[in-house]
C-alpha cells in the first residue's frame, strides 16, 4: 500500500481484546535491504510478544524514504508488504520523499499522513528485543506520560534519570514510544531548525515545558548499530560533524542561552575543522536574517547545558 493511499490506522481487535493500536515510524536514508530486513524482523518479533500479552492492538508500519534513490523498489515494497503481513503486520506503507527532508522532517510528514494514538519513532537501524513494547506500554500509560525513551545497546546513553519515576531531560527518538497528542499539541518535530541532530532534544523539552513527562525505561532495549573507531569514538563523517555544531548552537539560542552561542561559536572556530566552521557561518547568516526560531524557557525551567551535553551525566557526583 502505497502511504498516498492511506489517511490513518484503522482499530483492530486483537485476540479478542480491546487493545491500543500503535503507529511505528522509520526514516531511511540509503540503508540496505539488509538493514531493513533486521529491523523488520526485530519489530515482528516484539509485536507477536507485546499482542500475545494482550498489551498491544494493530500495528501499522510507515517508512519514508530520504535517500537519494529509493532504497525499495516495486517488487521489494510488494515483497515486504506480504512478509509483514506473514508476520501478522498487516498495515504497511513505504513513501519516497524524492529529497532528503532529514530525520524531523520524514518523521513529521509520516505522522501528518498517518497519526496514530500512540507512535513508535525509530531508527532502522535498531533491532528490537522481543520485550520491548511491553514495558514501553505499560510506562505510557501512566500519569502525564508523554514520551517513553528505550535503552540503546551496547552504547547506552549515559545522561542521568529517576531510578524511581524514570524521568529524565529528553528521549532519544532511536527508540521512543510516544502519544500521539503530544505530536500534535506541538506541531511535531521542529525541522525548521534541526535537520539531523537534536530534534528529539528539542521535541522533549517542548513537551516537558507543555507539562508532559519524558520517561527512560531500561528495560525496554534495543540494539543500536553504532560503530566505533580505534579509540573507542563513535565513527561520525564530515555530515555528521556539521549537523551536530549546528545544531548545539541551535539548542542554546532557541533556550535562551546566548552566552553558550557566543562561547559554542568561539570554540568552533578553533578547531579547523571545516564543517565546525561553516556551522558557525550558517547560523550567523540565519541569525542576520531572522530565521532563528523563536526562544524558549528564558527560566531555564526544563533546558539542561552541562558542558556540551544536554542533561546531567548518570555517574556524575558534582553538581555542574
């Protein structure tokens, strides 16, 4: 089915229970068949889990397609369609964007096509524990839940939480289950401002600042493919280097921050590198333009800066 086709998910009964049904969103950009078989099958296998526990209704499946080719042709989305529905995923949609809209903006105009109660935003390169919707559900439900955040393996991100609530600074949408309401009350992912990096960060502080809370639960996992270098250093071309001083000078102006812009901006220009200082060269020339977004939470009431990072560090024992 082809996501032009489609305007939502439709209810199901499953088992003969009233359960929720879920919305799972992906964004590719050139990965392989491979990759995408992996996901799918990790996926299946937690759905088939989370229905069997009658935690889960109908689960529809959208993957929008930044590359720039498309990485499914006809056959293959024909294929994957009957596998998914082999596996008991009976709604399917893949769309090729034509452009690469990055990482907010693919997943703004799946859940603009779709919505959905509650959605899954993930990487298509995780592959999912069998367990992992079960936890995710459960921690949802509770009171001013807003965004459920999985643990990533084997690098799990080590920014501080509640042992108790799980509540935490932001979620990484690696892997995040999420109300749809949320999605909607605040426009989505802001992909005016954040093409690659820190969209999640962002859309997290939005929706603590709406009153919603953002939840880490360690027991929902998945495995993220991320690859190390020799020293131990996740391996990040010139794109990703761009992107990410990019979007940190972002972060701080669009969160009241400008001494860290001034002091981020500084810092970026010393380092050589070509694409930290186009960074700072773009964001100059949007700033003069007026095409910053608006800022945020001049109390600092929800925006954590603790050095580059945006929340606390889990084993950290100082306060700064």
């Amino acid at each position: 089915m082809s996501l032009d086709q489609a305007s939502g998910w439709d209810d199901e009964i499953v088992h003969g229970l009233a359960a929720p049904p879920l919305s799972v969103q992906t964004i590719l950009y050139g990965h392989s068949q491979a990759d995408l078989d992996r996901f799918v099958r990790g996926l299946a296998a937690a759905v088939r889990v989370a229905q069997r526990n009658g935690s889960l209704g109908s689960v529809g499946i959208a993957i929008g397609d930044c590359s720039p080719e498309p990485v499914l042709d006809n056959d293959r989305v024909s294929s994957l369609e009957e596998q998914l529905g082999d596996l008991g995923i009976r709604r399917f949609a893949y769309r090729f964007f034509g452009e690469n809209l990055g990482s907010a903006g693919g997943h703004n105009a799946l859940f603009e096509a779709f919505g959905g109660e509650l959605v899954l935003i993930v990487n298509p390169d995780v592959y999912a524990l069998p367990g992992l919707l079960c936890p995710l559900f459960e921690r949802i439900g509770e009171p001013g839940a807003g965004i459920v955040e999985a643990r990533q393996v084997p690098l799990e991100h080590p920014k501080a939480f509640d042992h108790d609530t799980g509540d935490t600074s932001w979620a990484s949408t690696a892997c995040a289950l999420v109300h749809g309401d949320v999605i909607s009350s605040l426009g989505g992912f802001d992909a005016q401002s954040f093409f690659l990096y820190c969209d999640d960060v962002d859309f997290s502080w939005r929706a603590r600042l709406a009153g919603r809370r953002v939840i880490y639960e360690p027991t929902a996992c998945v495995f993220h493919d991320k690859r190390l270098d020799r020293d131990g250093q996740v391996q990040a071309g010139d794109a990703e280097v761009y992107y990410s001083a990019e979007a940190a000078l972002m972060m701080a102006w669009k969160y009241s921050r400008p001494d860290l812009v001034d002091t981020w901006s500084e810092g970026l220009l010393t380092t050589g590198l070509p694409s930290h200082t186009r960074a700072v060269e773009t964001f100059r020339q949007r700033q003069a333009i007026g095409q910053l977004p608006e800022q945020l939470d001049a109390e600092g009431d929800v925006a954590q800066f603790v050095g580059y990072a945006y929340a606390r560090h889990r084993f950290a024992y100082d306060d700064d």
